[in-house]
C-alpha cells in the first residue's frame, strides 16, 4: 500500500483548494463540482494528492491532524505568502513558540516551522502531525500500512517517513484529549492489487472498518485511536 491523499472536508471545496494548491505548489489534476483535487510530486516515483470534498457541515471537534509547512529561514516570508493568498493569524494557545500558527481560508489551523535540521528536505510539508493515544503502537500500524519506516524526528513523536526518504514527516503525537467528532482532514491509502486481504489484515492491526466494503469502491476506517482514513481500491 501506499500514502496516497490528504483529504480536507470542506464548505467550498474550489476556494480551499485554490489556497492549497498556491501555497504548497501542487498541480490541479480534478476539478468538479464537489471535488477538488491537486497532485504535489515530491519525486519522481512519489507524491501526494491534495483532495477537498464538499460537505455540507465540516466537524467543529478539535483537530488530530493538520500540515506543518517548511518555513526554515524564511519562514517570515512564507508567512507573508500565505497571508497574501488568504490565510489569518491563529491564536490556539500555543504561546511563546519558534513556529507560526496560521488557519486557512475555512478555518483550519496549520503552522510554518521555524528551521529545523529533520525538515531540511521535505518539501513544501514538513511534517503531518496526527494525534494518538499511543504513539508507539500507532506509530507501528501506520507503518505497516504505508509502507513508512522510522526516522528521527520531532521530541516526542514517533516518527515515520516514506522510505525513498522524500516527503514529509508522518509525525504520531500524544493526544491532548481523547477523540470525539469526526476529523475535518484525514489520510488515504491504496493496496496494490495483488492485496486480496486487507480487511482482514487491517484488523488484526488494530484498525475498525467504518463501512461496508460493498458500499463504495473505498472503505472508510478508524486507526487504533479513533482516526478516520480510507482504504482506496487497489491500483490497476
């Protein structure tokens, strides 16, 4: 399998994925009424989709998972940039801290990172931080279904990377407070399609599928805490 999209639930899908597209430098590839969607190469052989799907009311629950943007030396600059394309300043309770906490167009916080040696060359997204009620067993069942192996990263997180070593981080953080509501952003994976088990496997993992299998050509399901993702139908 592997990390395919980041899906992001949204009022207007058009306007929130013209700001992402813009500040990540990602290629529109889907434009439809109900979906947007934007590919960020980040090699060759790698990328990552930017998806924004219509909803009629994206969740108010606290958010487990958001973008760190590169910002390194010129973070203040690249704050600028996005300000420009529409961002705000966000005051979250974060205080004092080196990073800058901005929210997009509807409303979702992200930050640009100070510079940071792990952050040197990821791209555009530094890192994809997403809270767990424990990060070590969930550090373990994101791996196996990505693909994803360790790496150094932020104190604290267990943290795991493409291993090409191209692309953000995939940072698992303890939870301030346990899950309740559905996640505005959520990630999406693709079997292959020699993978004729996955429900199966997926369980044994710890992961509880949400739909019926026979519902849609994706299935939707929580990680060991709570976290909404999909399973995609496997590639051709």
């Amino acid at each position: 399998m592997r990390l395919e999209n980041i899906i992001w639930d949204a009022r207007d899908p058009h306007r929130l994925g013209r700001f992402w597209a813009a500040a990540l430098g990602a290629e529109p590839i889907t434009n439809e009424p109900d979906l947007v969607e934007a590919r960020l190469r980040l090699a060759d052989d790698a990328f990552l989709d930017l998806c924004f799907q219509r909803v009629a009311s994206p969740s108010a629950s606290p958010a487990r998972l958001h973008p760190d943007l590169s910002g390194g030396a010129r973070q203040q600059e690249i704050v600028q940039r996005l300000l420009d394309l529409g961002a705000e300043h966000a005051d979250i309770g974060q205080g004092a801290v080196p990073w800058v906490v901005l929210t997009d167009p509807e409303g979702n916080a992200f930050c640009v990172m100070e510079d940071r040696e792990v952050h040197r060359d990821t791209g555009p997204i530094a890192a994809l931080p997403l809270d767990s009620a424990d990060p070590d067993r969930d550090a373990a069942f994101w791996a196996e279904i990505t693909g994803w192996v360790p790496r150094a990263g932020t104190s604290g997180a267990m943290t795991l990377r493409h291993p090409s070593g191209v692309g953000p981080l995939l940072e698992l953080c303890p939870e301030p407070e346990p899950k309740r509501g559905k996640n505005r952003l959520h990630l999406d994976v693709r079997p292959d399609a020699r993978d004729h088990d996955i429900v199966e496997r997926i369980a044994t993992w710890g992961a509880t599928p949400l739909t019926d299998p026979s519902d849609h050509p994706w299935l939707v399901c929580a990680d060991p805490s709570g976290n909404e993702f999909c399973i995609l139908a496997p590639q051709s």
